[in-house]
C-alpha cells in the first residue's frame, strides 16, 4: 500500500484541467496528508478541495469520529472563499442535532493547535440560524441562539406530497378527499392558501361522509402544529442567501414522538424548490453565454449539508426526502448543485447515494457491515479492499481517508482543526 508523499499542495474534488485553468482559487483549506502513519504520524502537505463546482460528498465516521467536525471545516472553507466567488453561492446545512450555531463563535480553546497550522480562531459573520416559524418563540423564550424564522408556502406542497405526509394509501378514502380539495383550492385561491382555506374546501366537499372529512381536517390540523406551513412562505431567495452559509436547525423535531418525519418534509420541500429554481437560473445563465453576456444569477449555486444523512435518505423504508435528494445526486451537477452527506450509519444509507459520490471521506470504520456498505465505492485504481485501508489509520481522532473520483487517489490525512467553536463534543461531567 502507497501514497502520493511528494510536497506540492492537493487539490480534491478538482480535474487536472481546471487546477491548470483556476489553480487554487474556489478552494477551501481540509487537511494535510499523513506522510507516516506509525505512533506518532508526520504531517506533509496541505490538502484543498474544490468548493467552486457541484460535488457530491460522503463523510462517513463513528459516533463521536470527527464527521460533523469535518463538515464543519467544509463549512469554513465557503465562508473564508473571496466575495467574488462566495456571493454566487449559498450553503444551507441541515442541522438535526442543534450545533452548528456555535461556527459564529472563535475556536479559542484550540488556539494553539490553530497557530501550528498556520490558522488562528476565527468566527463566521456570515452564518445565520433559521429556525421553523412555529419553534421561534421557543428559541426566543430560552434565549437559544437564532437569527430569523422560515415556513413553506402552503400551496408549494401537492396533493401526491399531503398524502405521503400523511402516510395515506390509494385506499383510504381521506386520499380521495384530499386530490379533489387540493384541487378546488387551486380553482380558488390560486397559489395563495393556506390550512384554513383547506378546511373551508373540504367542508365544502358535502358529498363525503362528514366523519371522513373531520379525520382528514384533524391530520391537516396535527400539521398545523408543525410551525412549518402558511400562506405567504418564505421566499427562496431569503433561505439561500447568497454568501452566505444558512443553518436550518430541525433539532428540535427529532425529540418529539411521531414528529420525526417533519424534518423529511422541510427538506423534501426545501430541496424539490431548489432544484427547480436552479434548472430555471441555470437556463437563463446558458441564454446569456449564447448571446455573449457574462453569466449573472438570481438565484446562486447551492451548496446542501445534511448531518445524520441516513434518515433522509434510507435503504430500506420510504421517505418523503428520499426521491427529492436522489434527483440531487444523479443531475444535480448540471443546475449547480452539491450535496455533502455525513452520517455515521453509511450501512442504512441508500446506496445510490454512496455509489454516485465523487468525494469520499471517511474517519475509522470498525463495524464490518459499515465497511461492506462503502464496499461499492472501491474502485478499480484501488488496489486493496477497503478494510485494509482502515486497518493503516491512526486511531487519535480527526484521522481520515479521502477518496477522489477526479484524481483517481487516495489520501491518508488529518483533518485540520477548526477556527470555530465547536459545539459537538461529546458531554462531559467534568467542569473543564
């Protein structure tokens, strides 16, 4: 087993062509190779990756591993990117656990290992927390840190999306109810309703039974309660900020019973108007080059984040995120979109998601049905199985393997540290 040990500085995620074109720029600083993995690894030379076009990237660690740490330095680097390129891009991460608001505080506990890599604590002053609307008093009354509030436009969401929401087969009259009263709202109100407007139509709708219609009132009802749905909607372009980096946190959700899903749907959503905003822009950017402008975007390129990426994109159930993130990661590259998946279970992931990354990164794996899940990415420039490549990593934390599609490689590095605070670390009884 080899690795490149030579001095130049790396670039992952980027073809040859492009480094000769661009060379470093739309890069952010990962982490640096390991030039000896023996009990004390020497550090070689700076790893950068491509920031700058569409990636799907898979970060794959134990429980407590380093991966949101790592997604964390991914985030750093669109944040440190010049304005000329940061301000045509727009980052969103998915926050299930609540911890990545801490990025907009300075990483002062590491400040020395920050001045060994030549870095120094740092906050982002171009992150924000957005929180579903109906949770930002919530956030407000315990004085938790967030920025602004975002719901969905209740007429975005179709009568197919209300009945997986609902979890509604074809045979369940309250399906029939629904296709017909999404219908007649949009006779109506046009794009313009809301729950309440859904109510009125469907107690118009006389010709079903009245307790049928009460139960399909009730489930629209339990999604009134989400906080996430009304009238107007948050417009796109105020969640995707351009140059800036914007955390949804859905943390909240995973700690109610039977609320689980409601994280699904916002991404569900979120992603289905993403994409069709950008196959719109990306049109229009292709008009302009035809006619000899300059490509200008109302809409910018959109890079995702989604921590604990297996519960939106499982293996083996449904999911209302599933078909949406799927449509991410097989065209997505062509409208400008990435998406940076971490998960600690990679053998629950879907495995279209693992067979079609460009980017692998990957702290210790232990457990061999995690192993045999990544299987699929070993490609034929590899010349061992995956297992052994993980036998060769350091155990100290923030160790990792990178896997390079564009270079054909692979790296053994070390993650840097981050310039952020880092809100993720394991909790501890001790007071320091």
């Amino acid at each position: 087993m080899s690795f490149d040990l030579s001095t130049e500085e790396v670039i992952v995620g980027r073809t040859e062509s492009d480094i000769k074109k661009y060379g470093k720029k739309g890069t952010g600083f990962l982490a640096k190779v390991v030039m000896s993995s023996g009990e004390n690894p020497v550090l070689g030379r700076k790893i950068l990756v491509d920031l700058a076009k569409p990636h799907v990237v898979l970060i794959c660690g134990k429980r407590g591993g380093g991966k949101s740490y790592s997604m964390s330095v991914f985030v750093e680097g669109f944040a440190q990117l010049p304005p000329e390129i940061r301000t045509r891009m727009a980052v969103l991460v998915i926050d299930t656990v609540g911890i990545f608001w801490s990025m907009k505080m300075p990483n002062t506990e590491e400040a020395n290992s920050l001045y060994d890599w030549g870095l120094q604590p740092e906050g982002m002053g171009n992150l924000r927390v957005l929180v579903p609307m109906g949770k930002y008093d919530f956030y407000k009354k315990n004085n938790l840190p967030v920025d602004g509030a975002f719901n969905i436009k209740t007429a975005d969401v179709s009568a197919m999306e209300w009945l997986s929401m609902f979890h509604l087969s074809w045979s369940d009259i309250e399906s029939a109810i629904i296709l017909e009263a999404i219908e007649k709202a949009q006779v109506t109100f046009g794009s313009y309703y809301g729950l309440p407007e859904i109510y009125s139509v469907i107690d118009s709708l006389e010709t079903y039974n009245l307790e049928n219609r009460l139960s399909l009132k009730n489930r629209f009802k339990l999604a009134d309660s989400w906080g996430i749905f009304s009238k107007e909607g948050s417009p796109i372009v105020d969640i995707a900020k351009p140059g800036f980096v914007t955390v949804i946190d859905v943390s909240t959700y995973g700690q109610v019973l039977g609320m689980e899903n409601v994280r699904e749907i916002i991404v569900a959503i979120l992603g289905k108007r993403l994409f069709e905003e950008r196959e719109l822009e990306r049109k229009k950017e292709e008009i302009t080059l035809i006619e000899g402008g300059e490509k200008k975007s109302d809409m910018p390129m959109i890079w995702m984040l989604i921590d604990e990426a297996h519960m939106f994109m499982p293996k083996d159930r449904s999911s209302m995120a599933l078909d949406v993130l799927l449509e991410w990661v097989r065209v997505g590259r062509q409208p400008g979109l990435s998406l940076l998946l971490a998960t600690q279970r990679p053998e629950r992931l879907h495995p279209d998601a693992i067979s079609q990354c460009d980017l692998f990164i990957s702290m210790r794996l232990t457990a061999k049905m995690d192993i045999d899940s990544v299987g699929a990415l070993r490609p034929s420039y590899l010349h061992e199985d995956m297992d052994k490549y993980y036998a060769t990593l350091p155990r100290d934390k923030g160790y990792a393997l990178i896997l390079d599609d564009n270079s054909e490689k692979l790296w053994m590095v070390k993650i840097r540290p981050r310039t952020t605070w880092d809100a993720g670390k394991t909790a501890s009884a001790f007071k320091k």
